[in-house]
C-alpha cells in the first residue's frame, strides 16, 4: 500500500479488482473445508460494502461476521486451486483482513 493510499482507497481499489474477477461456475454448490464457498463470498462482500458505504464504520454484529468469515477464509484458501480462482479468494483474503484491521467499530 502506498504511503499516500488511505486504507479505505486500497479497500476499494482491490473491491473493484474482485468485482473484475470470473467467478467459476461450479462454485455455486461448492464447498471448501466444510464452509459454503457462495456464502463465505457473500457475507465478506456484505461487510465489504457496508464498511466502505460507512466511511470505515463496521457495527459489532457485522465486525464480528467479517472477523469468523476471514477465519473461515484462511481455513478455507489451503483448499483452493486455480480452477477456483484462487486470485479471488486471496484478494477476499486481503480486503478482509484489511479491513478488519482498520475498522472503526462504532456503538450503533
């Protein structure tokens, strides 16, 4: 990341790069590790947006749903190959983490 970068820059620029991402069809029934890989895909781009729409706010439910989805995440990426796309989940991987790190957790 860029010295100039805020983090919610970054947050949005790597957002665009996976909204650009093929998402391989036979993830619709897929799961990984036991996790269901729509679902993990979903409710990380949930908090994703949320977060960005919010200026860096994420609230406890959502903050706490974005930090067991990157869990669920790194149990899952050991799991992936390219005909996953792989490039995906790691981008997923370091929006989350990102993220997760620099939110700001509001009371609401």
């Amino acid at each position: 990341m860029p010295a100039s970068e805020t983090p919610k820059a970054v947050v949005a620029r790597l957002f665009q790069q996976i909204q650009n991402e093929t998402w391989p069809a036979h993830l619709n029934t897929a799961e990984r590790a036991g996790i269901d890989l729509v679902m993990l895909d979903a409710d990380i781009a949930g908090c994703v947006t949320t977060w960005l729409s919010n200026n860096g706010f994420l609230d406890a439910r959502r903050l706490a749903i974005l930090r067991r989805k990157l869990s669920d995440l790194e149990q899952v990426l050991p799991e992936l190959d390219e005909a996953d796309n792989l490039r995906l989940w790691q981008l997923w991987h370091q929006v989350a983490q990102l993220v997760s790190e620099t939110v700001r957790h509001s009371t609401n």
